[in-house]
C-alpha cells in the first residue's frame, strides 16, 4: 500500500536491475522530462520517479517548508527513507543537484553515489573568490523582480534561455508550455531559494563519488561552476558535453545515458 508521501509526490517505480537510480527532476519540470533516457536506463537498472513539491502532479506545496532547498531536500529523504532505499545512485538536474547533496546529509547511506546533469552551487559571480557563477547580484534581483512583475513575459524567456534554441525548437516549445503551466507564485519562491542559494561551502569536501555532466554552452549553469564543484569535492569528476543550452536529458539522451552507465559500472 503507498504510503503518503509516496502518493504525495506520484513516485513511479519502472525498470529492474541491481542498483536504483533515483532520477530528480529540475525547476519547472516533473518525471516526465526523464522520458528520453528511462527507456535505456530502465533496461539495465530500477528507477525512481517523482515530481517535487509544485511540480507535475504532486501534492502539498507548503510556502513555508519549501522556501529554501532544505525543504526539496527533506522531501528527498522522506521518498528514499518511505521506500527504505539504500545506496541508490541520485541523479539530480539543475536545482535537484543540490537539493540530492543536501538529502545526502540528512539520510546518511541512503544515497551512494551521485550524477549531476547541469548543476551551480552558486549561481551569483563572486569575483573575491574567483568564482564565476554566472550572474551578477543585480541581474539576479532585476531577474526575480521581473518574474514577480510579468511572469509570462519571464516565463518566455526562460525558456529561451534554457532551451538555447528559437522559439520554434522543440525543448524551447516544451520549456515554455512547462513554465506557463507553473503558480506564479510558487515558480517565484522557488526560483528565489534557487538563484539566491549559495551551497559553496556544502559542496567542499563533498566525499560521495560524483559525476557532474556540464553543457559547453549552458547560460545559466556555466562550465566554471562545473570545474569549481570537480576542484572541491573530494570524488567528483566532470564531463563537459558539447551541447547548448540547459537541458541535456532533452537535447542528447544516448549521451547522457552512455555517461551515467558508464558511472554506475
């Protein structure tokens, strides 16, 4: 019988095989977005499917629990600890990249290893660190005030933003129908506890074997905050695949498959 907080974020189990990957979907999008690698990676492995708080068609966004990545993060847990899951490998996009380091934490052992497609500790530059992270302080808060002012006019260019293609490109098509489907407000505190985030000092050290996958031309994940993560964590080891954009399950799904077996093995 599931449990709630099974229902509550619609996890899906498919596939078989030795090892569990649990796949955690980024801002803005739900399992679906995993569609183009589960069919590969579910041949050779089981696989855990879930959609965050706000996303798809989970349950329970709570404002308060989830302004912060903790929130995302103790959502994880309670997935991984409902299903009694042990040394699963997390595979985690963007934001969930972080969110799989902060659940780490919280549920020692249950997570094993870790892939992250896309990822940014810190998505604000840091010159006094050399830090590149992509964004200046300002242009983060114009970002943030934008989208409280004119979602739709945001939402658009987000999607243009992340699918690095015109508007008639199909990851661009998708990303726009995903963000326009999104609770303004909900979309608004999430993106304020993404792009305000700074999880530098968590990453150091970071000692679960790692493999950070970076586009060579992502606009909002640059490759520095790839190379930076490689340099601190202790396992990690990084792949930059030459793609645009910010969305690498989409734009080249035998890759990013052949990378994560590749991993795992």
């Amino acid at each position: 019988m599931a449990t709630p907080v099974i229902q509550r974020h619609h996890v899906q189990i498919v596939g078989t095989g030795p090892v569990t990957l649990v796949l955690a979907h980024g801002f803005a999008c739900d399992q679906t977005i995993w569609r183009r690698v589960v069919p590969e990676l579910a041949s050779h492995y089981r696989l855990v499917l879930f959609d965050h708080a706000g996303h798809g068609v989970a349950e329970t966004f709570d404002p308060q629990r989830h302004a912060s990545l903790d929130g995302y993060a103790e959502d994880v847990a309670d997935i991984l600890s409902a299903l009694d899951l042990w040394d699963v490998v997390y595979v985690g996009h963007s934001a969930s990249a972080m969110i799989g380091v902060l659940a780490s934490a919280l549920v020692p052992r249950r997570i094993g290893r870790m892939v992250m497609l896309a990822p940014s500790p810190c998505y604000i530059n840091h010159p006094q660190d050399n830090y590149v992270g992509g964004f200046d302080l300002a242009s983060i808060h114009d970002m943030l005030a934008t989208m409280d002012r004119n979602y739709q006019g945001w939402a658009a260019q987000l999607a243009q933003i992340a699918s690095s293609e015109g508007v008639t490109g199909p990851i661009h098509i998708e990303m726009r129908r995903r963000l326009f489907a999104m609770d303004p407000a909900m979309a608004s505190l999430f993106a304020h506890a993404i792009f305000l985030s700074d999880l530098r000092d968590t990453i150091k050290g970071f000692a679960l074997p790692s493999l950070i996958i970076q586009c060579s031309d992502d606009p909002i994940a640059p490759v520095s905050a790839g190379e930076y993560m490689a340099r601190v964590m202790r396992a990690a080891r990084m792949h930059t695949v030459e793609l645009h954009g910010h969305m690498p399950q989409l734009a080249n799904a035998p890759l990013v498959c052949s990378l994560i077996r590749n991993f795992v093995q």
